[in-house]
C-alpha cells in the first residue's frame, strides 16, 4: 500500500503506511522515523510513531510563512518517501523484566480464555514483544502481539492501577509506568520498568516471591 | 514569591515543550498560551518562561522582593493588598505586598508573570502607564475547525446538526479535554481504528456519540475517531471557556487557519516589541 498523507489539524501531518498492527509495516514506520529524525523537514516539533502512522507535528509559523504552508510540507515528504532511506535502523533493544504473575485480574483472566493460571503465564511469558510506540502516559510501551489464546477485551469501567502492573488488552501487553486509572487486565507487577523505545523488544520472566 | 494559601490549581507553566511526544511526554503548558505570552511580555520576560496559570479559587501569595507582575487572561478581580489592581497592564509592588483574586468575572484561567526587580526597591504599589488590550481575540465568535480525517464517519444531518447548534462544557473537563454536552451524533460505521498521535484541538468522537476536545494537556496518542480539530489560533479562545459556557462551531479551511495563527504571532511579536521599548524607556526615566 502506498502511504498516504493526510492533516491532523492545521500543524501536523501524518503518514499512514497501513492499517493493521503488523512488523513489517511498523518496521517502515521506525524507518521513516529514523530518516525524518536523521534529515529533519523544516520547522519540526515533534516525530510520533504509532502502530502504521508517523505524524509531523510542525511550527505552524515557520511552515505558514516559509513553506506553502502544510501543503508545501505534504508534497516535501512525498519526495522524501519516494527516495528510499537505506540507513541502518538502530536494531531495538531486549529488555528482560521480572513478572510476578500475581495480578488481580489473573484468575478472570484465565477464566474467560478457558485456560489455567499456570498456562496463561506460560503463554505470556514464552512470547517476545515488539514494542510498537510510547503513548498514553508518559513511557507507557504498546507491546504486542500477544497469543490469540490469552486475547482479553478490556474492563467496562477503568480502575486505579499501580506503577509496575502488568496488564491485557485486546492483543497487546503492557506495564503502567506510573499510577493511573486504566482499563487493561492485570495479571502480574514488576519493579523494574526500562526506559522503553519504540522497536524495543520484551520478554517476561516469571519469578516468584 | 511566598505561598500563603492554596489554590485549586495554580501550576507554572511555559510554551508547550515539544521534541518528546515520541516517549509518550505531551507537550503539556499554558491552556490560553495568548495570555501568558502577553503577561510575559508586560514585564519583559523571555518568550519560553514561565507564569502562573491560576484557575478560581486561586491561591494567595506574598512577594518577598520588589517585584514587576502582570496579569492576564481570566478576570478574577485580582488585588494587592486588597486593592483592585487592573489588567493587562505592568504593576510594581513592594516586598510584603500581598496578591490574591476576589472574584471570577469572566474567563477561566487567569496568568501572572513576574520579574524581580534587583536594581529597584519599590516601596509602594505603582501601576505604570501602559497596557495591552487583547478584546479583540477573546471574542465569542465560533469557534473555528477544520475536518478530521474521520469527518465523514457522522452522518449528514448530524455534521449540520453541530455546525448549527450550540454546545455547553461538561462540568468534567479539565485541562487535558473538555467533553462536551450534546445529543449523541449519528455515525456511519463502527470502524476500528488503530491508535495514532493527536493533537491540542484534536476533536474525538467516542463510542457513545459524545465529543471530547482535546486541550493542552492531552495524550500524545489516540484511539478514537478524530472528527475535527479546532485550529491553533482558536484554543487561547476555547481554553478561557469551562463548565456551563455555550460554543458554537463553525468550518473554516487549512489557508485561514495558517493565516490566522501568523496574524496572532504577529500580534504577540509586536506587542513584546512595545512593552520592551517602554520598559526600557520607563528604566531610563526612573534612573
């Protein structure tokens, strides 16, 4: 799929290069995040990675003034994607974090998968993560994909989850970086929590008490 | 600068400070970054420092030095020694001189930037000749917005339906989004969409029909339908709007918004122009 570009807002763009979580597309999103961090475009604030996006968050007043504004910016990075950007991507990180599977929500959890708590720690822990962007709060890593078996929708109501929890949601896992009201399942804690970037990987180590 | 007593929630705050969004850190700042721009101005600070962001009840507080304050935004019937001090306009106080806000007239969050004054003892509140009135942006024009890429998620009748009608704030919103009352507007289709970045003016339409506009200090991502964006020379505007104020919308397109955001920074850099030639002037006179 050729990306596409579109306005959020009168001071940024983003590019979308898919729209499913997927490696390979995440990998041309770190690449262009690289490339537009490496050759900034003018008048750049902010570079925001997510699942198959990329946004350009621009000083309205320097791209207003200077550049045709974000369509003069819009037709700069369809030039800069038609060139192809071959650096060597900073390869991610592997970050082994200890999981005290212990969460509150461990037992709803496996109940609602049809599982035992030992498998979904098993299933959880036996994966690596791709830590696709921070979002959310402020270090908070989306990590994913998590197995199908342990696929749990979120909670109706959002509750106070600590800083170190570990959770479910949907497809993808989690650590909450500091304490906040959240929906996601709680199945573990740690206290360890690195400072993540996108592209990073993760795997769970289970330990006990 | 001595605290007396607490506000509700009264944070020194600068610009938004961007370059980490991609580490989950919003930019965060000022909600109207026209008054403290203005404020900052008025006693000849930099552009990127910080002033205090007040909301009502907000805090007392007493000087400890001679000190140069100005404030701006909200009107809170600020005094100095519970003396009425007027708005927009440089104030000298003395050290002991004590600051706190009677009343809120209009507006919700008010700005007070200081300066020390190091060569000048000030020994009684002295209110110097000049001001800067800023009526002509905080009007109760529409609030203008530019269609989000999920714009044509809502139905026909209910994108005219908020273009027409007239909105309040929730008594719920705060500083990272206002939730706004309104009859659930009607969507085409319940498309999933994968979490990407958002922005200050960021309109999002959750599941419920309900619309949320995102404020200073917003996430750096999002998972909900972003329906429109208030455009940036407007949110100084939105953010003195809280619970119970009535907003209207209205579309407009990328080239006014651009437009109007340069005749804004135009404004500020004209008026930070001004008050540094009267400063300048007002020290020459004094020495």
């Amino acid at each position: 799929m050729n990306p596409q570009i579109y306005e959020l807002g009168d001071s940024a763009l983003t590019i979308e290069f898919g729209n499913e979580i997927n490696d390979s597309v995440h990998e041309e999103v770190m690449r262009r995040f690289y490339q537009f961090q490496s050759f900034p475009l003018p008048g750049t604030l902010d570079l925001i990675p997510a699942y198959a996006s990329l946004t350009i968050v621009f000083d309205l007043g320097v791209v207003a003034s200077r550049f045709q504004g974000l369509a003069g910016m819009k037709s700069l990075i369809e030039t800069k994607l038609a060139e192809s950007f071959s650096a060597v991507i900073p390869e991610g990180r592997l970050h082994e974090i200890p999981c005290l599977y212990e969460g509150p929500d461990l037992v709803a959890v496996a109940k609602s998968c049809g599982l035992s708590e030992t498998e979904v720690i098993q299933i959880h822990s036996e994966k690596i993560y791709h830590v696709y962007f921070l979002g959310f709060l402020p270090g908070f890593a989306y990590m994913g994909l998590t197995d199908e078996r342990i696929t749990v929708s979120r909670k109706e109501k959002p509750m106070t989850i600590q800083a170190g929890d570990i959770g479910l949601a949907g497809n993808q896992t989690g650590i909450y970086p500091s304490t906040s009201p959240g929906g996601w399942q709680i199945i573990g804690r740690t206290n360890s929590i690195p400072h993540f970037r996108a592209g990073d990987r993760v795997r769970f180590i289970p330990v006990t008490t | 600068m001595k605290l007396i007593k607490k506000g509700l929630l009264d944070t020194w705050l600068s610009l938004p400070i961007y370059g980490l969004q991609h580490e989950g850190i919003p930019p965060g700042g000022a909600m109207d970054t026209f008054s403290l721009q203005i404020a900052n101005a008025l006693v000849g600070n930099d552009l990127y420092d910080k002033a205090l962001e007040m909301h009502f009840p907000s805090g007392i507080y007493q000087f400890e030095t001679s000190t140069l304050l100005a404030i701006c935004g909200a009107d809170f019937t600020a005094c100095i020694d519970h003396v009425e001090v007027p708005m927009n306009q440089p104030i000298k106080v003395p050290p002991g001189a004590i600051l706190s806000c009677k009343k809120p007239v209009s507006g919700q969050r008010t700005y007070i930037a200081i300066r020390p004054l190091t060569d000048e003892q000030v020994s009684r509140v002295k209110i110097l000749p000049w001001s800067m009135n800023p009526e002509n942006v905080f009007t109760d024009e529409p609030i203008r917005i530019l269609c989000g890429r999920e714009w044509d998620q809502i139905k026909a009748c209910s994108q005219q339906l908020f273009l027409s009608k007239a909105f309040s704030i929730s008594p719920t919103s705060n500083r990272m989004g206002y939730q706004l009352i309104q009859e659930p507007l009607k969507t085409l289709s319940a498309s999933t969409m994968l979490s990407t970045a958002v922005t200050a003016g960021t309109i999002q339409l959750l599941p419920s029909g309900q619309l949320v506009v995102l404020m200073a200090g917003h996430q750096t991502t999002g998972g909900y339908p972003r329906f429109a964006h208030v455009i940036s020379a407007d949110l100084p505007r939105l953010a003195q709007k809280g619970p119970g104020d009535s907003l209207r919308f209205t579309l407009t397109d990328p080239t006014t918004a651009e437009y109007e955001w340069i005749l804004e920074q135009n404004y500020l850099q004209q008026v930070r122009n001004v008050c540094a030639l009267k400063l300048s002037q007002h020290r020459f006179d004094h020495h």
